[in-house]
C-alpha cells in the first residue's frame, strides 16, 4: 500500500515551510528575526484559513447533520460502550 500526498499534507507541509522559511530569512538576513517569523506566520496562517474555509474537509453542510452509527465510531472517540 503506497501512500500519497493529499490536500491536506500539503497544508501541513506549506505550513511548516513558511515559518521554518521566517526563521532562514530572520537569522540569514538583515531583517529583524521577529518581523521575518511574523511576515511569513501570515503566509501560514492563510494557508490554514484555505484549508479550512475555501477547501474545507466536507462538501456541503448537510454532511455535518448526517449522524454515524456508533458501530462506526472509533472507539477512542466513542463516548458510550458499544454493546457487543
């Protein structure tokens, strides 16, 4: 089973390379280390707000309603014992 990059581990990947980016610029450069982090935690910080808002993980309202039977939960996220 061969993994693959999805949406959202580049998302991940774009954000830790932003602000390790902030660092690089903050200590190679002449520009202040905090305004460096700063700058650059924006870009992070959109690409947090795309992956939430504009490419959100469901495709419509609707699928936040539609209830999963408990059989389906995973049982470290299950509130309730199952009855097996």
């Amino acid at each position: 089973m061969a993994y693959t990059l999805q949406y959202y581990d580049l998302v991940l990947v774009g954000i830790g390379v932003s602000l390790g980016l902030g660092a690089v610029v903050g200590y190679a450069t002449p520009v202040p280390y905090p305004a460096a982090i700063v700058a650059l935690g924006v870009v992070a910080i959109g690409f947090i707000a795309h992956a939430l808002f504009v490419n959100g993980p469901v495709d419509d309202a609707e699928d936040l309603t539609e209830e999963i039977p408990l059989e389906e939960v995973p049982q470290a996220l299950s509130p309730m014992e199952s009855a097996d």
